[in-house]
C-alpha cells in the first residue's frame, strides 16, 4: 500500500473515532511523522518519531500495546502502534493510533457515583402499597424475561398469552388497568378486553 491508503486509512479512523482518536503515521526509514489525522498531541509533520527504543520490538511483530501514557495537557491516552509493511513484507511505515480515554474515564466516574446504592433509601411501602402500575411492571418485565421475550418484539400471540397471565395476577381489577395495559403494549383498548372476554367463556 501507498502513504496515501494509510492517510486515507488514518483519516477514517479519526473520524469514526472523533473527537477521541489521533492517528500518526511514521516514515521507519527517516523516522519522522508523515501525516497526523485530528492532531491533538502537538506534534507536527517531520518530528522525531523517538521511537528508536520500540523499534526493534516492533520489527519482530505487527502491534505494539494497547498502552497508556500521558497527552501534553495531562489526559490520559490509550494508544497501539501497527507496523505496515509493503508488498515484498518490508516494513516501511508505522502507525499509531491514539485514544484519549480521559472523557470516557470520567463518564464512567459519573455514573459510579450516580448509581451508588447507598444513595437509594428503601421504598416506603405506605406510599407504594396500591401503585397498581409498579405490580403490573414488575410482573410484565419478569413474564417477559421468564419467557425469553422483549416488549418490543411480542407478537399477537404473545400479547395474548400475557394479556392473559396478567389477567390472573388481577391486574385488570383497578379502573385504569386496562389502559395502561394497552399503551404499554401498544395494542387498542378493545384488543385488551376481547382477550379478556374470551377468558369468560
């Protein structure tokens, strides 16, 4: 492949990537950057590669890493370094790909610290003893998830049948019942309580 398919190649990767991914390419016979894609280290095309100490471990595979070291403004970066070689398996240019993991780290802080356990009180039963509505919740997604079934993929049938079952746990003995059934299946009303009727018989 030419410099060209691996700027092209860099350029994808940056993009599927963006903002988060920097893609360098290295020229090994001069050892000198070629091409950054979405260039957030501050290098600059013709630097140093210094990468005079990974040489020689690079030669003798294809990766070097996934890695981690630190970004001029002290993010932390995830990187790979891939040698490509031409035709006759001559290695001639090496890539680097960058990853700044630092926003996904603090994402993951952020939702630790959301979901803390210890941050959720107990229900107050006073409260929820008739939330008719958490019942039929709690009994739908456990009949889906004992049936191997999601709630956007239930066919008729499956409606029925749970229509039915949720008939037994008495979930159609509050006025409303039937339509909240309804929307949360997305089926008309009179569907409902033709399922119901036919119980009867």
């Amino acid at each position: 492949m030419t410099l060209q398919n691996y700027k092209a190649i860099a350029d994808s990767i940056s993009l599927l990537l963006y903002p988060h991914a920097e893609v360098i390419v290295h020229d090994l016979a001069s050892q000198t950057v070629v091409y950054i894609a979405n260039n957030f280290s501050q290098r600059q095309l013709g630097d140093d590669s210094a990468i005079d100490d990974e040489l020689d471990a690079l030669l003798e595979g294809v990766n070097l890493g996934p890695y981690e070291k630190l970004n001029w403004n002290g993010q932390k970066v995830r990187a790979i370094s891939t040698v490509l070689r031409n035709e006759a398996g001559v290695a001639e240019h090496l890539m680097c790909i960058n990853l700044n993991v630092s926003v996904l780290e603090q994402a993951h802080a952020a939702l630790e610290a959301f979901f803390q356990v210890s941050r959720v009180v107990a229900k107050p039963d006073a409260l929820f003893r008739n939330d008719w509505q958490e019942r039929i919740n709690t009994f739908l997604h456990g009949w889906l998830q004992a049936n191997g079934l999601s709630l956007q993929t239930l066919k008729m049938k499956d409606k029925r049948t749970l229509v039915q079952a949720l008939h037994a746990e008495g979930a159609f003995e509050g006025r409303s019942g039937a339509d909240y059934v309804a929307n949360v299946l997305s089926m008309g009303r009179a569907t409902v309580y033709k399922y119901l009727k036919d119980l009867k018989r």
